[in-house]
C-alpha cells in the first residue's frame, strides 16, 4: 500500500544516531547519541549510553523530530472526557 508514500528501496532502513555531547553517569562514556525509538509508552526519542545502554532521557518526540513518520493528524491534540 504505497501510494502516499512510496515503498523502500534499501534492504535495511536506518535510523540515524546521533552523537551528544554528555558523559554516561553510569559507565563514564563518551559515547551518547540521541535516535528515536518504539516504545511500550508509544513513540519516543532517546538519549542512550552506546557502550552501557544506560538511557539518559526517554521523552516524547517533539514535531521536528519527525517521528513517527506516519503520525495520525490529531496525535498531538489533547484528549477528551469521552475518550
């Protein structure tokens, strides 16, 4: 079902880390990068420890983040009473 958006190409998709400039409290790392991830809250962003996995910030992903891709129109807005 591609017709909005056209089926890949690539054999693997990525998602690209990203470096942050912060220290692991957990291991003393260097290594931290900030990538979005599925998570049993929903979608989110992460900032994660690569050498420990310590995760730094679990937060929700903000509109630039693009993520996910797909996001229903009213994602953002706030729910109702009704449900």
């Amino acid at each position: 079902m591609g017709f909005m958006y056209p089926n890949p190409t690539e054999a693997y998709i990525k998602v690209e880390r990203v470096p942050v400039d912060a220290t692991c409290p957990a291991c003393g790392g260097k290594d931290v990068r900030r990538y979005p991830v599925v998570a049993a809250l929903g979608p989110r962003v992460v900032i994660k420890c690569q050498e420990c996995f310590h995760v730094l910030s679990l937060e929700r992903p903000k509109p630039e983040d693009n993520w996910p891709p797909f996001r229903a129109l009213a994602y953002d807005w706030p729910a109702s009473r009704a449900g």
